[in-house]
C-alpha cells in the first residue's frame, strides 16, 4: 500500500485552519512571487496601527482581475469589471482589488468608468478617509502613506481623500460610513468633510435600503451607539433616514417616571448602555420602543393630571413596522423587532400576572432580548429593578418543563371524546394549557377530566372516556 507523505508545513496547514492574516499574507506572497506589487490595505491596516484585530482582510496589486484569476484558481470575480475579486480558502475569503482610477459616478456608488493602473499612490486616491487609505507591506509591516493617513490616525480624525462632496459624490453612504467610524474610533469628523455631509445629507435616500440597515446596524452594535445616533443628528443625516426617531427630540415626559429628560435623552441612555456586539434586533428594538411617543404626547393642560402617552405601544409598533418595510429588514428580524417593542411595557404588571400569563410572557421567542430592553429601559430611567429581578428568579426557579409543558390533549383527542372540530377546539385546547401552566392538572387522565366539568359530557363516547379514566 502507497502512503501519501505531507510535509511538516502542509500537515500544520490541514491540521490548523488558515486565518484571515495567514490567507492575505500568502496571496501577497505570491503575488510578489509573480512580479506584481502587493500590499493589505484600507480597514485592515487602519485597525492594526491602532491596535486593533481586524474583521477581514483587503489586498491591493498591480496584476490585472484576470491575473489575479489565473493565480487563483478557487478566486470568484464579484466585481471583475471594478478589478475586485474574492480569494476564499479554508472558510477564510480575502478581497484582492487591482490598482485603478475611477472616472465618474452615474449612481452615487458605482464609477462609470474603471482605469486599471500600477501605480498605488493613484490608486488611494478614489478611497474614501486617509484613516483608509494606508498600504502595508504583509512581511515587513512598512507602511505606505500617500494621503496623510497616518497623521489623522495619530490626530483622531476623520477626513475624506481629497475634495470631501467629490468622494461623496462618488458613493453617498460614504456620509454614513464617517459618522460611524467616527463614534467608533472616538475620532472627530475634520470641518470640510463634515460641512459637506451636512451639505449633501439630504441624498442619502439615493442609496439602497439594504445598504443603509446594514450602516446603521453596525453604527448600532459596535459599541458607540449614542455618540452615533448624536452624530447622525448634528449632520442632518438623522432627519432623513430616521424622522420618525428624530421627532424624539424636546418631547418630554412624566419626571416621576422619568427624571432623565425627554424620550430623545432617555433613548439616548440606553444607546450608551448597549452592550458591544449586541444583537441587530435588540439594538432596533432599544432604538424604536418609544418610537409611538411623539405622536401620542398629551400634556398636562390636556390631560389633567401628568404627561401620557396613551396607546404610544400600538402606534409604535406601527410606526416600527413601516420603518422596517422602508429599510428591507428580513421578516424574521422585523417580528422580533416588532415583539420587543410590543412587549416592552408588559414588565410593570409581571408580578400581579396569572402563573399561566407569565409563563407565557416569559416563553417569547429570544426572551432574553425583552429582558435586556427592560433593564435598560429601567437603568435609564427610575432605575428601579423590581420588575427584572422578579423575572429572572422566576427564570431560574421554574424548570422548563413547567414553562412548555407537553400536550395533554389534541384535537383528534376532542374528537373522540365527542367534540365537532370547529372554533371551540382552540378554546378548549387554550383553557386546557392554562390550567396546566396554573398546576391544575398534570395528567392526561386529569386533562380528560377538566375538558368534560368545563365544557360539558353529552356524549357517550365522552361518558365512557371519563368512566375510563376515573
């Protein structure tokens, strides 16, 4: 028998699986191999000056898509026609884009025209910040900076690449991408870039809903949420990819309740207190609970005891809905969107609820999320964590078999035991699981017996099953 021999280095390789860094360093290997320029670019780079380990890797090169192809066998062209190809390995994928020069922008994002060049310097210049900007060689880490990169790296700005409105021109969401990485970086935004997204911040709606969510979805979850949403406002960006969250500010409410300020402020807090890397639906969900507020204000003149909001959940909730149409949020996330919202005032009652309410409340799809909306909710306001505490005992004292007890009774068990299906099934089958979830009957035997005291014995199929299980 002939047995396959592997070398030390392919047994590392087949045993240990590629990382991002090992994936664009043995492109650029290569690449250079085969005479062409090659060198990690953009946030990579950025995020390793700053100390930071990055997402994903970028790699830049002289060689030509199809250069790049033939070097690559395994390579996808995704954006060939803008030099742009994938090199995936071991679950691991890699952007490798040719040097070029874009001429022109018919759709505020992509370039009319493409010229493919050598030269890196020309190629930096269709970027979009200088924090971006920077090229690195993969094996001596030297750093090529054309743009002033490093010095607002080290400065903490951000700062478009040549004429702020031309790079905007070029891809609108470029508006939003600053403000993000300046709350993420903690970085300010340098005057003429900033000026000019207020200047053209009224075109963002020229990009795709899908590329907005997904902006607006990291700016929510990497940690700097409410420096985000503050800079979305002070651009003029806010009022025109999220009014409905805009028209929080100066809307105030009841100060025994909410002694923070204004649904604006109170929403801002829990911003602040959202965990890095939380989920997409519970950063939403934080962001639009209140989103029914503004439009069910009622003063005290009107009222005539405090501030109310009276139905401000349902009109939320609608409101919600039509903000996750607008932005193609997948259905699944817009009905976990919509619940938390929905939900989200049903905690002040959770200690007068039934057991069988409860236990329905509590056994909502990613409870967790309603749970960490509510401590924020609470944190951010009155701080009082009765409601919460009183949830996560009863979590933990009550075993899981008691919050989704099996069925005792199905519909083909009413059948036999005389019951015509129709609407009464569900009433039936419904008072049956809350008896159950209320400790009342625990066997089938006792489920029998509830559904004939309740809803009557006037068959003698029926009879017979009771005299059975009696």
């Amino acid at each position: 028998m002939r047995h396959q021999v592997f070398s030390r280095a392919a047994l590392w390789r087949i045993i240990e699986k590629v990382t991002p860094r090992e994936l664009a360093n043995s492109i650029c290997d290569t690449l250079i191999r085969e005479g062409h320029q090659a060198f990690l670019v953009g946030g990579c780079v950025r995020d390793l000056l700053l100390g930071r380990e990055p997402a994903d890797y970028d790699v830049s090169t002289d060689a030509t898509p199809d250069g790049v192809i033939s070097l690559f066998p395994e390579s996808v062209a995704v954006g060939a026609q803008f030099g742009v190809i994938i090199v995936p390995r071991d679950g691991q994928h890699v952007e490798v884009a040719t040097f070029r020069s874009d001429i022109g922008s018919a759709d505020g994002r992509h370039p009319e025209r493409v010229v493919f060049t050598s030269s890196p310097e020309q190629d930096v210049q269709r970027r979009d910040f200088t924090i971006n900007g920077l090229l690195m060689r993969h094996d001596s880490g030297k750093i090529l900076d054309f743009v002033g990169g490093q010095t607002d790296l080290h400065a903490g700005i951000i700062r478009a690449i040549g004429e702020p409105t031309r790079r905007f021109a070029e891809d609108k969401l470029r508006m939003l991408r600053a403000v993000r990485f300046s709350a993420r970086f903690g970085f300010r935004i340098e005057a003429e870039t900033f000026a000019a997204i207020r200047m053209h911040a009224h075109e963002i709606g020229q990009v795709s809903a899908e590329r907005i969510r997904e902006e607006l979805t990291k700016l929510l979850t990497e940690g700097a949420a409410r420096r985000g949403l503050e800079l979305l406002d002070e651009t003029s960006l806010l009022k025109h990819i999220l009014p409905e969250v805009a028209a929080m500010q100066g809307v105030e409410q009841p100060p025994q309740y909410h002694p923070e300020g204004d649904v604006w402020i109170h929403t801002l807090l829990m911003l602040e207190e959202l965990p890095t890397g939380s989920s997409a639906t519970l950063a939403w969900g934080v962001l639009l609970h209140d989103v029914g507020k503004p439009p069910t204000f009622r003063p005290i003149s009107e009222t005539g005891d405090r501030i109310r909001f009276n139905g401000h959940v349902d009109v939320g909730v609608r409101m919600a809905e039509l903000i996750c149409e607008r932005l193609r949020f997948s259905n699944q996330d817009s009905d976990q969107i919509l619940a938390l919202i929905a939900n989200h005032m049903r905690f002040k009652d959770v200690s007068r609820m039934r057991a069988s309410t409860l236990k329905r409340f509590i056994r909502l799809p990613r409870f967790d999320e309603h749970l960490a909306l509510h401590r924020l909710d609470c944190l951010s306001s009155h701080r009082h964590l009765d409601a919460y505490d009183f949830v996560r005992r009863t979590l933990e004292q009550t075993p899981a078999e008691d919050i989704r007890p099996a069925k005792l009774l199905t519909g083909n068990d009413l059948q036999n035991l005389g019951y015509q299906p129709g609407p009464l099934f569900s009433k039936i089958l419904r008072s049956l699981e809350d008896a159950q979830l209320e400790g009342l009957v625990r066997s089938r035997e006792e489920a029998i017996a509830f559904v004939i005291q309740h809803y009557g014995e006037n068959t003698p199929e029926m009879r017979k099953q009771s005299s059975a299980s009696g």
